[in-house]
C-alpha cells in the first residue's frame, strides 16, 4: 500500500497550495490513539492529517508524524483553533502553540473551527489568519462550519476567500446551497463525519449496499466515492489499518449518475447536523 499515495489526486487551492482529495479524521482519538493512527494512515498512502486543538491530540499527531521518513513537504497538516484565540494576536498564539504541540515549523491549513457567532469575533480571527497566510506561516486558511452569510462577512472584509470551508457533508445532509456558494468563490469543501459517524446505518442504507455492489467495493468506500464525486474532499476517521487502507482506495471507479443520485436520496432521513449558530468552542 506503500505506493497509495501517488494515486491520490491533489487539488489546488485558491491561495495556490494543493491538497489531497481525501484525509485522515482524527477525532475524537487521544494522543497515542492518534499517533498510531498517524503511523498506520501515512504508511497506507495518506498525506492529509488533520486535527484541531480541542481534539486534544496534536501532540500524539505530531509524534506519529516526527517517526516517520516522510519529507514535510509531501505531508498536509491541518489544525483548527478555538474561540479563546478569535482576535489579531490571538491567531498568531494559537499558530504557535499548535506547532509547538505538532513538532513542526509550519502547518499547512489553518482554520477557525467554529464561528461562535454569540462572541462576535470571527471576522477579527480571519483577519489574523490572512496576516498569517501573507506571512508564510500557513499554505493555506479557512474555516470550519461557517455558514454562507458568515463566509460573505469573511470575503467582505478583507477581500479574501477562505481556501477552504470543513462542514458536516454525508448523504444525510447534503447542504447543496452552501456548497454552490463554495463553488462560486473558489472555497473547497471538506466533509467531517462523511460516514455520517456510524449513526443512523448509513453503510445499511439500500442505495449506498446497490452501489457498493455494482463496483465490488465496500459500503463505506460507496460513500466516499460519492463524496469524491460531489467535489467533497472527505476526512473519515479510524484508526483500523484495514480499514485506513480501504478508505483511501476510493479513486479506481466512479459512480454513475443514477447511483449519485439514488445516494442524494437519502437527504434529510436523519438527525439534523450540528448548528454552528448555537454549537462551537
């Protein structure tokens, strides 16, 4: 599985950079469940990690990925912040501490993990992302939950998109107006849970079992096709080498439209997602 890697696509980034097309989850792993998931993940191919300081395991991540021969520049690290940082100086703290925890110089996506609108102080957040990304400190800076509105407020102040917006993305929340919106200013989506986190049988689901068997692949690999597909580039989370090696092996076969679409079906059968109007930290 040494070799995986090559075979997954890069995307570019509005600000240049490029990204794989599929990631490492790493919520809600602790520190040596992360770092083990890291060693396995990286062996298998992958080259997108990401994490966040509330998952509480970049320091376990940044072990994982310090044992390894991997060069720095093939990986793609990114973290996310907490709303204690959302200020000018704030970020720049919050960048210091993530490296330091990472072992690294550098991360190359960062992003604001919730907008916490009751604070009120994401647009001085973004800011200081942008002061970050023009100085060299970052490859790439986005968000992570915001909605359409909030990203407006973001472009409009200070003429900068983010490179990318991490929302929830399965099946069961196909949120089609928000990522026409990320189409529009060139904002990559990335889906969390895109296994919808093991609740509510996705891989059970009757379109996703059709699909799965028409390609001879599993479930799990059906959905993440179908994420692939929609533009989505998906970060599922486990830390099972098998499984690890299964989820990235997503990029020899395409689902036709009416497959797609039997998947689309199954919007709305679910909880709602979580509301970053009311959610955050």
């Amino acid at each position: 599985m040494s070799d995986n890697h090559a075979a997954v696509p890069l995307r570019e980034l509005n600000n240049g950079a490029f990204i794989p097309s599929i990631g490492l989850g790493t919520w809600p792993l602790d520190d040596i469940q992360a770092g083990a998931a890291v060693v396995h993940a990286l062996d298998a191919g992958y080259r997108l990690i990401d994490t966040a300081e509330n998952y509480g395991n970049e320091k376990g991540i940044g072990e994982g990925i310090g044992s390894t021969s991997i060069p720095r520049e093939e990986l793609f690290i990114t973290s996310k912040f907490n709303v204690q940082w959302h200020s000018l100086q704030g970020v720049q703290d919050a960048w210091e501490n993530s490296c330091q925890r990472l072992g690294v110089e550098y991360v190359d996506l960062f992003l604001i993990h919730w907008p916490n609108p009751q604070e009120g102080k994401y647009v001085a957040a973004w800011e200081g992302l942008v002061k970050l990304l023009k100085r060299g400190r970052v490859r790439a800076i986005g968000t992570s939950n915001f909605t359409t509105g909030q990203l407006q407020e973001l472009i409009d102040a200070t003429g900068v998109a983010p490179d990318v917006n991490q929302i929830q993305h399965s099946p069961f929340w196909l949120d089609d107006e928000r990522l026409a919106f990320h189409a529009k200013h060139g904002i990559l989506t990335e889906g969390w849970a895109p296994l919808g986190r093991g609740k509510h049988d996705l891989l059970q689901a009757a379109p996703v079992l059709a699909a799965a068997r028409a390609h001879d692949v599993t479930p799990a690999q059906a959905v993440l096709r179908w994420q692939i597909e929609r533009g989505v580039v998906p970060i599922p989370k486990t830390s099972d080498p098998s499984r690890l090696a299964e989820n990235l092996d997503v990029f020899a076969f395409n689902l036709s439209a009416e497959e797609i679409l039997a998947i689309d079906s199954l919007n709305g059968t679910a909880d709602k997602p979580a509301d970053p109007m009311t959610f955050g930290h």
